[in-house]
C-alpha cells in the first residue's frame, strides 16, 4: 500500500466529516500485477471467512468494481467459480437490461448469497446502502463484508465495525487493521522510503486517541 501510494498521510477530510492523518485509496492500484496480488488477498480472507457458502462477490461502485473482478479471478484459481456484480450510479436508460440498477445481474437469479467487498471499515454508511440495495432489488441474502483495512474508530459508544454488525446481523472480516498497519510502517524504510515519521506517527496516535477503538484493559 504504502509502495503504490495506496496510503497516503498529511490532511484528509473523510465521508464522516473527521479529520484524519491518512487516507487510504485502493484506485491507485490499476496495474495487473497489483490488482492481481490485492484481489489474492481478498479472495484468501472471503474463503477464510466464508468457505464455498456464497454465489457473487458483489463490489459497490466505482472504486470496489475491480475488487470484486479481482477477487473472482482469485477464487476462480483456488477452485471456486464466483460471479461477480457490481452497482450503477444512475439509470441506464438503453439495452437489454437498462431497467437494473446492477451491471451483471442478468446472469444472477434472484435470493443468491452475496459478499460484499470494499475498501475500508469507517463508520459504514455506505455499506448499509449497498445491502439494502441488494436485499430490495435481487432480494439478496448478505453473507458478509471484505474490506481491505479496518479503521478501528468509535461509532456510536464502541467499535464502528461492531456496532455494524449488532445492527445489521451482517458480519464484516478485515484482511488487516490500521493499528498493524502504522505499527509496521514506523520508522520502516520502504524501497529507500520512510512513510511513517515520529511525528506522522504521533498525529497518528492523536486521532485515533479522539476518534480511535478504546483498548480494553486486560486485553
């Protein structure tokens, strides 16, 4: 991530209106070699998590499109043949299927088992979007969500990521945290290149101090 710019750190406003030191953005990825080696990833982690108990690997537009493509093609080579569906952002209004608001869902009946992927885990409004849009128009069973990293921030009172899946029932499984992430990358060089400074790494600590997980003692 930190090599192909993946993630990067300075000053980020993010969807929830926080303030935060860095910001992830999977879009950088476009190369085949990079793509290929994050949809491994993704595909390691949904069977980790899943098994073979699901149909499609659906991934919201735009910036989760090649990660669901991706990651069939990983499964695909583990010997798993996945679909793969991805949602519009505004009404087709031409071709055989311009009446759906899913690019693929000709191919896929109605009442499959579908995981979501995405890019992040911050407080997870969109993924309730992404889910009521499944269920209501495929009326699609959601087996779980993929993201490539787990913010670790508060929602209402404890984990963004807990609380989601209290409230919806739907469990979401994160290839890596941010926590792992900055813990690995401080001080580290990477191809000649330190990305994590003391003090990236202590405006690091001071957000997630604000909007962070809270450690429970003992654990």
């Amino acid at each position: 991530m930190a090599r192909h710019g993946a993630i990067r750190f300075g000053e980020f406003t993010l969807k929830s209106g926080r303030q935060s030191p860095y910001f992830i953005d999977l879009g950088v990825l476009t190369s085949g070699s990079a793509i290929s080696e994050l949809g491994r990833y993704y595909a390691g982690k949904i069977n980790e998590s899943f098994g073979k108990d699901f149909d499609v690997v659906f991934g919201p537009a735009y910036k989760a499109i090649p990660l669901a493509i991706s990651s069939t093609m990983a499964l695909n080579s583990m010997g798993m043949d996945k679909k793969w569906l991805f949602d519009r952002k505004e009404m087709k209004m031409h071709g055989a299927d311009a009446s759906s608001v899913f690019v693929g869902s000709q191919n896929i009946d109605h009442g499959q088992r579908v995981v979501i992927v995405d890019d992040v885990m911050t407080t997870g409004g969109t993924k309730v979007e992404a889910i009521k849009k499944l269920e209501d128009s495929l009326k699609a069973e959601v087996k779980g969500i993929v993201v490539a990293v787990d913010r670790m921030e508060m929602g209402r009172s404890a984990s963004a990521l807990a609380e989601f899946t209290e409230d919806t029932g739907i469990p979401v499984h994160a290839i890596e945290n941010i926590a792992n992430i900055f813990s690995h990358l401080k001080g580290r060089a990477v191809d000649g290149k330190v990305y994590v400074t003391d003090k990236t790494f202590s405006l690091y600590e001071q957000y997630m101090s604000k909007y962070g997980v809270k450690k429970i003692p003992g654990t």
